[in-house]
C-alpha cells in the first residue's frame, strides 16, 4: 500500500524527499478532487492532507476520516496552521471502539 499526500508545494515537496509521491492543492475544493482521485486507487493505502486543507474541507473531511475503507485519510500540521490530527485520530478510535486515549 502507498501513502500520498495532498498540500502547499512546500509540504508535498517535503515528503517527495523521503519517497511519498502527492499533489498540489491550491485550496479545498482542488483537495477535494485529488482526495476523490486517491479514494478510487487501489493501491494506495493513507492519504495525508495539509491541516490548512482539512480546516478548509470542514465536514467533508470529517466524513473522510469517519469512512471505514481504505485509504485511511489523516491531518498533519503544515506552516500555516497547528495540526490537529492527533486530536481527530483520538475522538474517531473513541467513537469506534470507546477506547479514550
């Protein structure tokens, strides 16, 4: 399985270093249409989203990291904003399994 990322130049440009392949989003809605082209692969295993991105996605990201299929889709913080993915990660295993981490 492969993980992608979707984000600012800078981020996506970040992860190339280290071998993760990902697309340029310039706002919410060009995310949405990469996320939706990553859903759709069979091979690909995580997607990771810019935090700016997410917050922009607002309830449709939400439904992203509820989804119970793979890709599993997760935040992680970029230069803009402060991440909130380990926040969000713990409130879906809550809910999931009602494990409180």
């Amino acid at each position: 399985m492969k993980i992608r990322i979707v984000g600012d130049s800078f981020t996506v440009d970040t992860f190339r270093l280290i071998g993760v392949q990902g697309v340029v989003a310039e706002d919410g809605e060009a995310a949405k249409v990469r996320i939706e082209t990553y859903l759709s692969a069979d091979d690909v295993g995580i997607v990771l989203i810019s935090q700016t991105l997410a917050d922009q996605l607002g309830d449709t990201f939400e439904r992203y990291m509820e989804r119970r299929d793979l890709p599993l889709i997760l935040s992680l913080p970029d230069r803009v904003t402060r991440g909130k993915g380990a926040e969000q990660l713990a409130a879906l295993i809550e809910s999931s399994i009602g494990i409180r981490f």
